[in-house]
C-alpha cells in the first residue's frame, strides 16, 4: 500500500519506482499454491456441501499436523487471548481456525453460483448496516471499508455487488502464487468488482483517490503493514502495525473509515456488521489524527476478534511482524 506524500509512507523517490507489484510474504506457505488453490475451487464447484466440508475437515487436520511451524504460529498468536494456555493447548485451538478458514473459503466459491435469492439468504445483515453505507456514499467522497483478516472477507464482495448493489474496488496484494493471482481476480471481474493491485508507487495512491472521488467504495485489509507503510497500534493489549495509507487517505480527502465484518453463523450464513464511519479528526494534527483513527479500527478489530478467536485468520508470527521473511 502506498500513501500520498507525508511522514511514513512508501513512495520512492522519484524516477525510481518500481513497478513490480507488492507480494505478502506471509502467504509464502504450503496450502497456499495455484495447485491446491485451482483444485479446491474446481472441487467446490462440483461437489454437495455436505462432501465439500467433509474433505475440507479431513484436510484440516493433516495441515494441523504436517504444518507445525504454521500451527505454532497460530498458537502463539492467540497467546494474547488465553494467556493461561499452554502453548500445546493453544495449538489444539489452532485446529479450530484452519477449520473454520476453510469452511468459509467452501462457502463463499459455492456463492459464486448462487441465485440472486440464494445470494440474498446468505446474509443476516444488521439492523443499520446497510442504510449505514448507503447513507456513507450519500457525502459523495466513497468510503473506505476497513476489516482484517478476520472472517469471511471474501465473501463481503458478493454482498456489496449482488445484494446490496453497490459499487466496489478491492485493494489487494499479488498473491505469491501468480496462478492463485489470476483465479482470484477472474472471480472478482465476475463478480463486478474492480482489483486495484498494490504497487510501491504514487500511482497507486492516486488510483485510490480517484475510485473514492468516483464515489466507490474501496475495501482494504488494514492489519498487515507492507514495508515503511504502518503505524504502530494496540490489538489485543499487544503492539502491532497496522496500514497507514487508509487514514492518511482519510485525513486528505474527508473519506470515512467504515470497519466490516463478515462472520460464519453456520453452513452457508454469515452475520454482517458494518460499524459507524469513523472520521479522521481534521483539527488535530495529521500524524495524531491518522494515529486516533487508526487506534479505533484496530479496537473494533480486537473486539471482534476476542468474541471469535477462530476466525482470526494469521497463519503467520503476527506478534514478531518482520518485514520480510518466509514461513514454512
């Protein structure tokens, strides 16, 4: 992610920016390949729900047990939350989160054949949630939607686009696998839903702006920083770095911060929450006005996260966040 001019963003000096995309790393793992991938949704597709889960609680298991330094990773990030827990114990719960990841991924390829009905019948949306963003894009700037990796984000684009009819721009990362990369991006152009791929460029900044001045929404995961773009908040009682670019984005152009989230309440439904926009305080200084904002999404994400640890899905050491680095 980038960010226009100002303390901590990414932009390269000028005549050098590179124009390669930005690749997370942390996705860099064994489940995580344009094989497995292409084969998972050409199986969902074909198979009965009821099968589909089946394999998928099957599969599970052996990740569990032949991914160990990806399963200790999801134990030790879940220490915040069971700091009584043996790290063993907690590793027993970090079956539960490569589960639950993997029901959601069943449940949003099957929504991609969904009947308009069918489409509709997936969402238990929230008594305000969707006046709250209609309301939003009203002010005529967009709105940026803010969520970790937390749920089923995924399938939000489904809801955006064919339920609630409302134009959507996803701001993502290239996969590592450039085969995972395509897939996805075929499924979302399906969808209707634009994919504004990360560059470490101004360009991207400016693409931002004009999707917002478009009066689009732009989603955005905020809890994985790339590079020099993050700023320093508290997740769980813990210090983490989140995303700068969305509220400094904020701050410049007046957009509202929405955060979403998208949460299994069972086979083929989900509980949708969009909470109040939250505002970049103007009058405050910039950096403490980005901070301020930045401090409430990531509230919002920790109390969502505390209510359902086994949606948070990190498959990464989130605590130790590195700039670069592998997983096995």
């Amino acid at each position: 992610m980038t960010a226009a001019t100002g303390p901590g963003n990414v932009l390269p000096a000028a005549g050098q920016e590179p124009v390669e995309p930005v690749r997370g790393w942390w996705s860099r793992h064994a489940l995580n390949t344009g094989t497995v991938f292409a084969l998972t949704v050409r199986g969902v597709g074909l198979l009965p729900r009821r099968v589909s889960y089946a394999i998928g609680h099957v599969g599970t298991w052996l990740a569990w047990r032949l991914m160990p330094a990806t399963s200790d990773a999801i134990a030790s990030n879940l220490a915040p939350l069971f700091p009584n827990e043996s790290q063993q114990a907690r590793r027993r719960r970090a079956l539960d989160t490569y589960r639950s990841y993997a029901a959601d991924t069943i449940d949003f390829l099957r929504a991609l054949s969904a009947s308009s009905d069918e489409a509709r019948a997936l969402f238990d949306l929230d008594a305000n949630g969707g006046l709250r963003l209609e309301r939003v894009v009203s002010g005529g700037r967009g709105a940026l939607l803010v969520a970790g990796h937390f749920g089923n984000w995924e399938i939000g684009g489904i809801l955006m686009a064919r339920v609630l009819g409302l134009p959507l721009t996803i701001v993502a990362m290239a996969e590592a696998d450039p085969e995972i990369n395509r897939i996805r991006g075929e499924i979302r152009t399906a969808m209707g839903i634009k994919t504004l791929e990360v560059r470490q460029s101004l360009e991207t900044a400016l693409q931002i702006r004009r999707t917002l001045a478009e009066n689009r929404f732009v989603a955005l995961l905020v809890d994985r920083h790339v590079g020099r773009d993050r700023i320093a908040v508290s997740l769980l009682g813990r210090p983490a770095w989140f995303l700068q670019t969305p509220a400094l984005l904020s701050y410049l152009t007046g957009t509202p911060m929405v955060p979403c989230f998208l949460e299994r309440i069972g086979p083929g439904r989900f509980a949708t929450l969009a909470l109040e926009p939250i505002y970049v305080d103007r009058d405050l200084p910039r950096q403490e006005a980005i901070t301020r904002a930045t401090q409430q999404v990531a509230d919002a994400l920790g109390s969502r996260i505390r209510l359902k640890p086994h949606l948070w899905y990190q498959f990464y050491p989130y605590w130790s966040a590195p700039d670069e680095g592998t997983l096995q």
